[in-house]
C-alpha cells in the first residue's frame, strides 16, 4: 500500500516530498530516534523554509517477497503522486527528496510520469545506491532473496541498476531536472555485521549534478536531524532555497 500525506501547509508554491527507503517507513526513516524530532515537520518552525510545504509517501517493501521489485513500487508510488497533484493547485511544483531506495523511485517515478517530471523543480537525493549498495549484497549472501534485494546488489545477473542509471543518464540530456546529493561517511556496526558503509560515496554520487559526503553520519543518521542547525539540514534548506 502507497499514499502521500502532508506534513506541512505553509500556503507556499512548493511542497517537499519525502520519499524514505528499503524496509522503513514514513514515520521512522526521517525521525531522530532520541529527541523524536522529524524531519518533514521541520517546515512547520523553521523560518527558513515558510516558503515551502512538505509531505511523506510511505511504501512497503520486503526483503523477502520475490514477487515485488523496485518496478512494482515506483508504479505505486506513480500513480500516487498524480493522485496527489492533480489535488494541489495547478501552479504548485515539486522537489522530491529520497533516502537510499526512495532516490531510485523518484528517478523511476520522473521518467515514466510527464505529469510528475513536469512539475519537479528538483530531485534531491541521500544516500542513493545508483551503483548498488554493499548491504544488499550481504542479505543475499544471508540468505533474503526479495526481487528488491538482487536489484540492489553490486553486482547481479541481470545488471538491474547499470541499466536503470544509463537510462536516467540517457534521459538526463534533455532533462531540466538538477540532482543534488550527499551521502554517509560512516559506516553502520552491528554486533554481528560488523563494521559496514551501507552505500559508497561512488555510488551515491553517480548521475548527479552535485555531491557532498557527511563524514560523521552513517546510512541511518544523514536523514535524521534533531534540529535546524544540524548539518544535513543546512544541506537542505541550502539547496530548496536555491528554488
């Protein structure tokens, strides 16, 4: 099940939306798991961003169904951005922001909706595994055998994103659609993983018109700030306030 929600009605000409990534949520990608501070709400109180409104999409993916790719999801997440559109105001655009998997989607999303691509200022992306993600690579080897999960890998049979980011380069030519993206510079570690950077700064640069790595969030943390003033935040507003 896919739906978007708003978060923020500031009045303003453009809306926001966040688009969270693999096995998350609406609720948890974007929330700072201490002070319970979340991102999308940060429009409500930050002067900075008056000029904007903000909204959610939430999805659901598995690590195991073998029967939903990233294809299934971006037609869902599709069909509900027009929905969404077609209930703003005509002269409302959009900047997309997405989080590790929702990178992909809003990219899948804008290449098959001319409604959408037609009304997106700005594709911001965080973490985005263009390349692939290490992480993925290492649930297979555990044994989770999603579509999701292959396509994601590094490295797979059917070369699922070397063909999806040569078609978004392809269509990036006559495209007026900047993207801006940053990535960790942490690795995540866990009792049994070890130490792991979930998404290489080479892969969540590529196809962008910009990059910048934040050395002291990892995967989880770049899209969890506790407040205005943390980095990832000035990251944002500085580039929504370039619109």
């Amino acid at each position: 099940m896919t739906f978007v929600s708003a978060r923020a009605e500031n009045g303003a000409d453009i809306t926001v939306i966040f688009l969270h990534g693999f096995v998350s949520n609406a609720r948890d990608a974007w929330q700072h798991p201490a002070s319970g501070a979340y991102w999308p709400d940060f429009f409500r109180n930050d002067p900075a961003l008056f000029g904007f409104n903000s909204a959610v999409v939430d999805y659901s993916t598995s690590l195991n169904d073998p029967s939903i790719g990233i294809d299934d999801v971006a037609d869902e997440v599709t069909r509900e951005l027009r929905l969404f559109l077609q209930s703003r105001p005509s002269n409302e655009e959009i900047v997309l922001v997405g989080h590790s998997l929702g990178g992909i989607i809003a990219r899948k999303v804008i290449l098959q909706s001319s409604d959408v691509a037609g009304r997106t200022l700005a594709l911001i992306t965080l973490g985005t595994p263009m390349a692939g993600s290490g992480l993925a690579s290492f649930a297979d080897w555990l044994g989770f055998g999603g579509e999701v999960v292959d396509q994601l890998q590094t490295s797979t049979d059917g070369n699922y994103l070397r063909n999806f980011t040569q078609e978004w380069a392809n269509a990036q030519t006559h495209m007026n659609i900047p993207v801006h993206c940053a990535g960790e510079g942490k690795d995540i570690v866990g009792d049994s993983l070890g130490a792991l950077t979930v998404v290489q700064p080479r892969s969540a640069r590529r196809t962008c018109d910009d990059f910048e790595v934040f050395s002291d969030h990892d995967h989880r943390s770049l899209v969890k700030p506790e407040g205005p003033s943390d980095d990832i935040h000035s990251f944002l507003t500085d580039h929504l306030n370039r619109y």
